[in-house]
C-alpha cells in the first residue's frame, strides 16, 4: 500500500478510534474500511456502491449532531490536502464539502 494511502487509512482509524472511546460505535465504518479501504470507503459514500450511502451518511449524522465534525470520513478526507490526489478526477472532494457546509441534510 502506498504511504499516503496508508496514512490516510491510519488517519481514518484513529479518527473512529476516539469515537469509540467516546461512546459511539464504529462497527460497520471498521467493516467497511477492512473490506474496501480507506479511498473506496470515502469514495463509495457518495458514488457507486450505494449500500454504503446510507450508513456513511448516518454516521456522519451522528458524528454532526454530537459536534464532531471534524472526525467524519469527509472531514479525513477533505481537510488534509496531503490527501486529495487519492481522489482526483471525482466529484468526492466537493461533494465532502457541501456536507461539511451544509450538514447530514445535505443528500448524496
């Protein structure tokens, strides 16, 4: 795995490592990063595996409401530049944006 793609992925875990800690669970975001990795888990919550849709935008949600927006999967992917080439080409990085703007409201 390239350094940056396993930076990425190291950043995600972390991420959802406080969340457990803080009481929410991240079962199915550990899942879905063991089974796909970090760069298709980010990229299928607003693209092609829509059975990812749904759950990425809940957690998000919850994520949201609790006032932690920055341990989103969008936030990881979106506000560290160093990672932006993982997604080149796609609408992704906008598309984190928007919901980062705007909230869990805002439709994949």
């Amino acid at each position: 795995m390239p350094d940056d793609l396993q930076a990425f992925e190291d950043e995600l875990t972390e991420s959802a490592e406080q969340d457990v800690r803080d009481g929410f669970s991240s079962t199915l975001f550990f899942r879905e990063v063991e089974r796909f990795g970090g760069q298709q888990t980010l990229g299928a919550v607003f693209g092609a595996c829509c059975h990812l849709i749904l759950k990425g935008a809940s957690g998000f949600g919850r994520l949201w409401e609790a006032g932690h927006p920055e341990r989103t999967l969008e936030h990881v992917g979106h506000n560290n530049p160093q990672f932006h080439h993982l997604f080149a080409g796609a609408d992704v990085l906008a598309k984190c944006q928007e919901r980062l703007s705007d909230g869990p409201e805002v439709a994949s």
